[in-house]
C-alpha cells in the first residue's frame, strides 16, 4: 500500500488532469482524451481515493460520479429573489421596452445604453453558492425566493466546477468570500434523444427541458449522472463587483471555468440588437442544443439595482421569444398503430414538407380526442409546427382550403391487428386493445422491446424476423424464443443456415446479460432503464421483486405509486408467470449475483455517514448494502444523521459526530446490522 503522502500527491495530480480534460469536453468542445482514457483517469483516482479516504474532498471529480440519495430536497432561501423575464413576440414590443429603458435612464442622468444579447437557453435555471470557491450548495429557482436544494444532483453535471482557481487571492483573503452563479441547466439534443431511447414510450420527455426538470429531481443522483446534462452560466455575483458590467462578469465566468454559450454580443444600438436577432433565427438550429429567443440585458449592472423590478421581472432585461416555425402540408391519412402495451396511436401521414431543417414526413396525432380537437379530415391542409419540441406536431387545419374530396377519419372501434373491440379507461386518454395476450401487435412489439439493445440486445432478432415468427404461431413470447432449433428457423424467408446459427448464438449470449437488462426487458409499463436499475438494486432477485407489495415498492428511490402498481400488475398475470417459468428454464439471469434471497430493509429511513477505513468492503460497496436495505448515505454528519460507522483512522466527521450525539458504530457492528 502507498503511504498517505506520495497518495495525496498523486491523488492531486490526478484531479488536476481530470479536471483539465474535462474542462477541454466541456467549455472548450476539444477534447484530447478518448471517452475510454478519460473514465481510466477517473477510476485511478476513485481507487486511490476508497484507499484514503480521508483524501477525499467535497469538490474532488470522484463526487460527479453520484451515488447518494436524495429522499425529500430541503428548502433553501435564495440570497436574493430570482427573478423571472418578461417575453416579447414581436420586434415592435421590443423596441418598445428599449425606449422604456432609455427614458429610465436618462431620468438617472445615463446617456449610454449598451445591451449584451445571449442565447435563451431552454433548459431550468438554477443558483449555485461558491463559499471560498468551493461549490457548496445547487438549488433550483422554485418561486423565486426559495427552492429546493439539489446539491448532489448539481454535482453530477460535469460543466459546473466543483472548484473555482482563485485569482486575486480572494477565496483566501475572506473568510465569508461567496460566490453566487445563476445558469441554465440544459440536455443537448443528443442526450435528450439518447436518454428517450432508454424509456418506455409511454414515459417519454417531450423535449429536453422536461428531460432536464424532471432528471434534476431524481432522489438518485447516480442515475442523474447518468443523463449527461450541461450547464451555461450567465449570471455572477460577489466576484468583481468594481466594473460590474454583464459583459465583463460573462468573460470573469469564463476565466472561473464556465460555459457561457460563447454567442453573446455586445450591442450598441438597436440595430445591432435587430442583427442578432435575426441572425441566430437561422443558425440556431445547427446548435446541438435548444434554444427559444434571445435574452436582452443592460450592460451596466451597477444601474440594475436601481431599475429594479416590477413583480416578477427586471425593467433592465427581457427575452425576445422567437415565433415556433411552421409549415403548410397535406394529410395524406392516419394510420392506427398498435404498441407493445395495446395502446392504439393515429399517427398522421404527411406529403414530405421541410421544416427547422429537417424533413418531416409523419406525425403522431397522440390519441382519438386529438383527432377530434383539431376536427381534421383526410386530404386536408394543415399546419405544422416545431417550437421547443424535437418532434414537430400538427397544430390546426386549415379550414379554409379543404379540398371536395375530404374524408372523415374513420377511427377504429376494434384493434386494427386483432379486429378485438377497443377500451378506454375513464382515467385515461387513449384506447387500447385489451387482448394482451393474442393480439399480434402487442406480441411482436413486446419480443422487439425483449431484444431491443438496451435491453437483451439480441441483434439478429429484426422486424422482418419476429414479424414470421409471430404469423407463424412459432413464438407468443420472448421465452420461446430459446426453444427455437436450427430446423425450424432454416426454413423462414430470407433466413438460410447462417442466419439461423448467428440468431441461436445470439440469444446463448443474451443468457449472460444482467439481471437488470432482464427487468427491463420484461416491458412492464413505466419500467425504463433507470427504473429496472433501481429494482435490481433494492431486490437482487426476481422472486423477491414479485413478492414486493406495492407500498415496498414506493419506497425504492424514484418509484411512485404508479410505477408500483403498474409492477404488481405485471406480476400477478398469469400469462406473465407462465412467462418468467419459461425464462427460469432457459438460464436467464434472474437474480443479481448467486444471493438469491430477499435482502432485509433494516436501515429503512435512516441516514448513514462513513468515516474512516473499512477493512472488509470497500466506501462503494458498503454504500450499495445500505441503500440496498432502504437507508442512505450521506456526507456530512449534523443532528438528524441517523448513524455513523467509524472505521479505522476515522476523520474530524467522527468528533462531530460525537459531538452532536449521532450514534457511532464500529465496523463490525455495522456487519452485524447488515
Ligand atoms: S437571465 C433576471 N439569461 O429564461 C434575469 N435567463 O424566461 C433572469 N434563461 O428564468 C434570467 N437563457 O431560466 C437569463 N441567457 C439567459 C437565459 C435565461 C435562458 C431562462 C432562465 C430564466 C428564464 C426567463
């Protein structure tokens, strides 16, 4: 083992370099390391760190890797109000605030009035509170005066320093140095695109800003760290506040090791401002991001105060909100797709239009009411529209242009796969086909969802395949699927010797996939990938997870009441045990590891600390048993800490925790609890 000196330089070097790259990622987009080398980098200093675990601090990159959970997030106040923007839709009203501001002015005597133009980033903004440089605390807006505190999901968004470089010796200096920084925590479209992938459809985000609302909220932050989500600041306080001008405060940003959005532009004159304006229009569509208008703020900050704000905005700023863009085009008809949960979808087929950019061919209508609402009839011209969605949608007919030969869209009253009369559940919008276990539809689509890649990743099992088998009556569900022989799949269409051996080998290999890839391949409602991960966790095995009662279900972090009883549901079909049997006898892992039994939940509720060296697991693992047995581990100790586990060399958290009267246990006690 290395002795604490030369770990501490190395874990030091290590920080540096990681924060170096990642720093090249993320504000500079010129990355040097391959994603491989960079996660190498990453785990060196993870290891070393589980080795001393005193080395580890609050702003070291390790914490990004999240791990803790989050049960309620406490409310905290803001510094001072976080104030909203007014919109503008039109040049005109622009202009109008821009005289407003400049009457404002001149009654304080300024004749200069420079504006900085920003991207509005469409993401949720949030505070974050830098004491002595260190990132101490990340909370969302809320109502404005207070939100919630989300630290350890903050942390996980590599864009935000965990640490700032301290230039003039500030952080140093003062004992209160605080540093506040407002931005926007943002998806990029590939992110958001690659995160819907992994839901179930019924569960998908709408657009990245839902995605990023709803990722920030996660009681996991392990799962948050996950999503990829970034950050643009462009808001700075208590840093420089002698020139205090929105310009200077976006390039001292810069130098504090953030993200900006790099396309600001100090405008002079209204026609600048009209430039801008005009230019992003078009190009911000090549961004990889989202963003819905331009943000306009008085340069000078030090007349901000003096503005002020009426209730809910600064009369200093204000957005100017680009109008959605939108297309004409022909509804050639409505198709009704049948999904793998018997949810019937009209989806509107359209003469090829371009739009934002891309070409758009197809749009969902979402369910029957919608038909209804917008009264559209086959062969009519309609509207589209792109605004922060990715998927455009079809907003309104025009009604003025319907041609003779319009039709009434003839919406199913039975299953267009299966002729099963539709249901439709009072509580719900949609209809479905209620013959879960016939309908062909819903066959083929669980067995694509099966060997989707997220799930057992079964690559040789395509459309054209399962669509044969499923005709065939050779398979029902993804069980027979491993009682196919060579035979019987030599003789399909387009299908031969080869095809058939590269399918078997394919699904001998799906048997050695995880258990949680199994959970999520089983294609329970609301069950994506984050939430089967979370499953596996707290019931390494599947007998256990069938006999979870719905109110254990809730209490496993990021599970509602919905998603349990959608998950009990599952579980008492009969057809789904018959299901699981033929699993069981095809040695598809249905457990996480060879413990096959139920694990307790004797640290429900309570919140654990570590200090010190353990000497039988490692930081990670014995983490994983506590929040496995429904507890939580935290970082640092106060008054509602529920225990701490003292291991050898324990650090300054264990004279606190004595302190303030928080239980400490030793290793082996801790092992006894277990
Ligand atoms: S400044 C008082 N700048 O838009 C100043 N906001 O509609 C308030 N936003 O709550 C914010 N990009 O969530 C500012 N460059 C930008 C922005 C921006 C996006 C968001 C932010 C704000 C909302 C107001």
């Amino acid at each position: 083992m290395r002795d604490i000196t030369s770990a501490r330089e190395i874990i030091a070097h290590l920080r540096k370099e990681i924060e170096h790259h990642n720093s090249l990622y993320y504000i500079e987009a010129k990355p040097e390391l391959s994603d491989y080398d960079f996660d190498r980098l990453l785990e060196k200093l993870i290891t070393l760190e589980r080795q001393f675990p005193d080395l580890v601090t609050p702003d070291s990159p390790s914490q990004r890797v999240g791990g803790t959970i989050t049960r309620v997030f406490p409310t905290v106040q803001h510094r001072e109000p976080m104030l909203s923007l007014s919109n503008t839709y039109s040049f005109g009203d622009l202009e109008e605030f821009y005289n407003r501001l400049k009457k404002l002015l001149v009654l304080e005597g300024v004749h200069k009035q420079d504006m900085v133009a920003e991207l509005k980033f469409d993401g949720v903004a949030v505070s974050l509170l830098y004491r002595k440089g260190i990132l101490v605390r990340g909370a969302t807006r809320g109502d404005g005066f207070q939100g919630d505190d989300i630290t350890a999901n903050i942390k996980t968004i590599q864009a935000i320093p965990l640490r700032l470089p301290d230039f003039g010796n500030l952080f140093a200096e003062s004992e209160e140095s605080e540093i506040e920084v407002r931005g926007e925590v943002f998806m990029r479209k590939e992110d958001f695109e690659q995160l819907n992938e992994s839901r179930p459809e019924e569960d998908r985000f709408a657009n990245p800003r839902n995605a990023t609302a709803g990722s920030l909220k996660l009681q996991d932050s392990a799962e948050v760290a996950r999503r990829n989500m970034s950050f643009v600041a462009y808001f700075l306080k208590g840093y420089d506040e002698e020139d205090a001008s929105q310009f200077l405060r976006l390039r001292h940003l810069e130098k504090l090791g953030f993200y900006t959005g790099d396309n600001y532009r100090l405008c002079h004159e209204l026609q600048d401002i009209s430039r801008f304006i005009q230019e992003w229009d078009e190009k911000r569509w090549k961004l990889p991001y989202e963003t819905d208008g331009v943000v306009l703020k008085l340069n000078d900050a030090r007349l901000w105060e003096k503005l002020g704000a009426t209730s809910k905005s600064p009369r200093w700023a204000i957005a100017y909100k680009y109008p959605a863009q939108q297309a004409k085009t022909v509804l050639h008809d409505v198709v009704f797709q049948v999904g793998r949960l018997g949810t019937i979808t009209p989806v509107a087929q359209l003469e090829p239009v371009l739009l934002a950019g891309s070409t758009v061919s197809r749009s969902t209508l979402h369910n029957f009411d919608e038909i209804q609402r917008l009264g559209i009839m086959v062969h009519d011209r309609v509207i589209i529209e792109k605004s922060g969605e990715v998927i455009p949608k079809v907003i309104s007919v025009v009604f003025d242009e319907r041609p003779s030969d319009a039709e009434a869209v003839q919406v199913p009253s039975v299953c267009p796969e299966c002729g099963t009369p539709l249901e439709k559940p009072e509580s719900e919008v949609s209809s479905y086909c209620p013959n879960e276990d016939e309908c062909p539809a819903q066959i083929r689509g669980r067995l694509l969802h099966f060997a989707s890649r997220d799930a057992m990743d079964i690559k040789n099992l395509g459309k054209a395949l399962v669509d044969q088998l499923v005709n065939l009556k050779l398979v029902k569900d993804a069980g027979d699927l491993y009682l196919l022989q060579e035979p019987q799949l030599e003789r399909l269409k387009r299908m031969g010797r080869q095809s058939a051996q590269n399918l078997l080998r394919a699904l001998e290999e799906s048997r050695q996939k995880s258990y949680e890839r199994l959970l999520y391949a089983l294609g329970i409602r609301h069950v994506g990938r984050a939430t089967a991960r979370e499953l596996a966790s707290a019931y390494p095995s599947l007998s256990a997870l069938r006999q979870a009662s719905e109110v254990e279900l809730a209490t496993v972090p990021d599970i509602g009441p919905v998603v349990a009883k959608s998950i009990c549901d599952f579980f008492s079909k009969p057809s789904v045990s018959e299901f699981l049997e033929k699993l069981e006898t095809a040695g598809l892992p249905l457990n996480a590891s060879e413990r096959k039994e139920q694990v307790n939940r004797n640290f429900e509720g309570i919140t654990v600390l570590f200090t010190g060296g353990l000497d039988r697991y490692d930081r990670q693992k014995a983490s994983e048993l506590v929040i496995e047995r429904g507890g939580r581990v935290v970082g640092s100790v106060s008054k509602k800490t529920g225990m701490v586990v003292a291991g050898h060399d324990p650090g300054s958290k264990f004279d606190k925790a004595v302190k303030l009267g928080v239980r400490v246990v030793s290793e082996d006690e801790f092992e006894a609890m277990l």
